[in-house]
C-alpha cells in the first residue's frame, strides 16, 4: 500500500497537488478530479450546526493558530523595546495581509484516464476570499470526504473471500470521513476472515485463539487489529494513521486466501506426480490387490 499517496489527501489539497488514485474499475492509478465537472456552494449556518469532522478540525487548527498569534503579539508589546513594538506591528500587518479562504461544500466526477469511468465525489473545499481587487486568486483547496464507489486503497485479490472484500472496502469509504466507523468495518472484516478460514461461531477474541493452532502468524496480528477495530466500535480513539498502519497489516495477512486457493489447485498435479512415480505406495496397492484374489 502506498501510506505517503494517502497521507498526501488526510487534508485539503490544491488540485494540481491532487495525486491519481486507483481506479475501482480498472484498478489503474489514473484516477483524479475532472476540473470541468466541481460545483461548489458556500456552507450554511445550518451546515456548521451539524458540521463534518473536517470542519471541525480545520476550525480548531485556526483557533489554536489565532490564540498562538495573540500570545507572540502580546508577549512583543509587553517588551516595550522598539524591536518588540516593531515586531507586533509587522506581524499585525501580516495578518490582515494574508489569504483569507472561507468553506465550500463541493462535488464533482473523479475519471479515470484509463478506462474513461468516473466515480462521483464530494466533500469540503476552503476558497480565496480576495479582499482588494488587486489581489491575485488563490486556487482553491480540496478535501473529498464521499466516493459514490469506494475507491481501493490497497489492490485486494480475487482469491480473498467476496464477504471480506465488502467490509474492507467499506473501511476503506470511512477511512475518508469517519475513522472510527473505518476502525469497526475493519474489525467486521476480521470477523469474517475468521470465519471464512473455519472457525465457528464466537467472539472474536475466541475465534482468534482457535486461529492459532492453524495459522499462529495471522492470529497474532489479528489480534493487533481486533484491538483497533474494538476502539472503534466501542470509543473515539482512533485517526487516520492509526488505519493507515492497520491497512498495511491487512494487506499482508490476506495472502493467505491466494496461497491457499493455489495450495488447492495444486492438489490434482501432487496426485498425479504421487500416482506416475510413488513406487512404493504402487507396490503396496498391487499387494493389496493380489491379497483380496
């Protein structure tokens, strides 16, 4: 999984900074945001009511700034040196000069340039306020929050399990606007790993015990990831990176289904090489054979 591509999207983002994404059709990474198609609209009072975690986050990280500028700003006057005056001063002026953005809500297609299909997105998106007429526009920032299809963050095989697939790709959807409901898909997903591999019905902490008499490796990182999953699903504890980490384990533990569904096909030229050169087990056949006469 490549964890930089993502991290590069956690917030927003100017489109020419916008990487390619994998495609959910084709699974290409030519994925990204057709200009022509965003629509945005200033958010509402109401919006801000009920405001999506990005919101919130972008609106804290300025307070925190604000509180932290007032602070330096104080702490230069109350030097009474002229450097320190000076100081404030400049700094002032440079707040009143700098961009100003207020918040959007956005949506727009993703295309992929490989198979020409799209995926339907939105999200939040913070646009230059110019406050002279002489002021250059600033490009607007992105952050996609929704994909109408859920758009892969790893490339899982056709050999996983199709039950295990849909709750990944369900955690991979939040990972994007909710991480702890990413967290408790992921945990889902591990339930189902469980089960697909045999183990009867049960807790998940017991499903994984039993796990460890047949696959020892899996079980004990299963295990790591039944943790993350219950923080999510039970509390608030878990970020995006938290995930990221996750994923990546994920991603490991799942080539046990190809090795397994390839163990199997192997299971018809092992009974033709044991029955073309597996003298011994021919001889014991014949005696047996003659025996029985």
């Amino acid at each position: 999984m490549n964890t930089d591509k993502w991290k590069s999207i956690l917030g927003f983002v100017a489109l020419d900074k916008y990487p390619n994404l994998p495609c959910p059709y084709c699974h290409q990474e030519t994925l990204n945001i057709d200009e022509s198609s965003l629509v945005s609209r200033e958010v509402s009072e109401k919006y801000k009511q009920m405001a999506s975690r990005h919101f919130n986050l972008e609106n804290d990280k300025q307070k925190v700034k604000g509180i932290a500028q007032e602070k330096l700003i104080g702490k230069m006057l109350e030097s009474n040196s002229l450097l320190g005056v000076c100081g404030a001063i400049g700094y002032a002026i440079y707040q009143v000069a700098k961009p100003s953005y207020h918040f959007c809500k956005f949506t727009a297609f993703m295309a992929c340039a490989s198979c020409n299909d799209n995926v339907a997105v939105t999200g939040l998106s913070q646009e230059h306020t110019k406050k002279t007429t002489n002021e250059t526009q600033l490009p607007a920032l992105y952050k996609v929050e929704q994909f109408s299809i859920p758009v892969p963050m790893f490339e899982i095989s056709l050999e996983v399990p199709v039950s295990i697939q849909f709750e990944l790709l369900g955690a991979f959807s939040y990972f994007h606007i909710d991480t702890n409901l990413s967290a408790s898909k992921l945990r889902r997903g591990i339930e189902k790993y469980c089960s697909e591999l045999g183990m009867k019905p049960n807790t998940l902490a017991r499903q994984i015990k039993e796990l460890e008499t047949k696959y020892p490796i899996e079980a004990n990182f299963l295990n790591t990831l039944r943790l993350v999953g219950n923080e999510g699903t039970h509390s608030d504890g878990v970020d995006e990176d938290d995930l990221l980490q996750a994923f990546n384990i994920v991603e490991e533990i799942l080539a046990i289904f190809p090795r397994l569904a390839k163990l199997e096909r192997l299971k018809e030229p092992q009974a033709h090489l044991e029955e073309k050169f597996d003298k011994k087990k021919a001889r014991t056949e014949t005696k047996t054979l003659e025996h029985e006469k």
